[in-house]
C-alpha cells in the first residue's frame, strides 16, 4: 500500500509520540511539570507538614488533587509519609534528600518566572492584539 506525506508525516509523528510515552525521561519530566507537584514541593521545602497544613499552603487543590499528588510524589521517591500512632493517628510528609535535591531547580525556575512577569504578560498582549488583527 502506498501512503501519501501526509500519512507518512502521522506515522512517524505517532511513532515518535509513543516512544515519548515510553522514555522514563519525559515520565519524570510531566511529573515536575505538574502545577500540584511544583506547589506541594515547595511547601514542604520549609519542612515537614500534615495533611491539613498542606492543604492549607497548596490552595485551591481538592482533598482528591492533593492526595492523588502526595501519592504520587510518595512512589517517585520525592516525600516520605510518617504515620504516628496517636488517637488520632498523626500522618507527616517531608521531601526526602531526592526531593530536596529539587528545591533548588524549583526555586531558580520561579525567581525566573518572578522577574519575567511582566515582559511576558507584555509578550502576551502584543500576541493577542496580532491574532485579532490576523482574524
């Protein structure tokens, strides 16, 4: 069967998109990519937190987001869950040395952010103001 550009263009595109899926890189790099992640670890970057604590620090996150978020950071090796037993019992996360070794990445990137705010918002609006005049 002969394919056309086009469709030799969607198979290698499709191919390169799975391998994607696969590679353990680009696994890791959508888990720190994730808005919840980055809040949640720079909440604990302070210091252990309970639950309730967390929640409060990482605002707007549902009780589900958050916890499906500290499992997740709990399985990639990035936070421990200490569980106390006291009535009741008394669960603490903290980043482990994996997670702490993020921190400072995690805070160059949002200084960065900080100090480009406003050229981006700047960046943002000239964009617009062409789209509207390309429509």
């Amino acid at each position: 069967m002969t394919l056309t550009a086009d469709q030799r263009r969607a198979a290698a595109r499709d191919t390169y998109n799975a391998n994607l899926l696969e590679c353990p890189g680009h696994q890791v790099l959508a888990t720190l990519s994730d808005k919840w992640v980055t809040l949640v670890l720079a909440a604990l970057g302070d210091g252990p937190l309970r639950h309730t604590e967390l929640a409060r620090t990482v605002a707007g996150a549902t009780q589900k987001m958050l916890t499906q978020t500290l499992r997740k950071l709990e399985r990639e090796g990035m936070l421990d869950r200490t569980i106390e037993t006291s009535v009741p019992p008394k669960v603490t996360y903290s980043l482990t040395p994996l997670g702490m070794s993020l921190l400072p990445v995690q805070r160059a990137i949002k200084d960065w952010a900080e100090r480009h705010v406003a050229e981006i918002e700047r960046a943002r609006a000239r964009y617009d103001e062409n789209a509207a005049d390309r429509a």
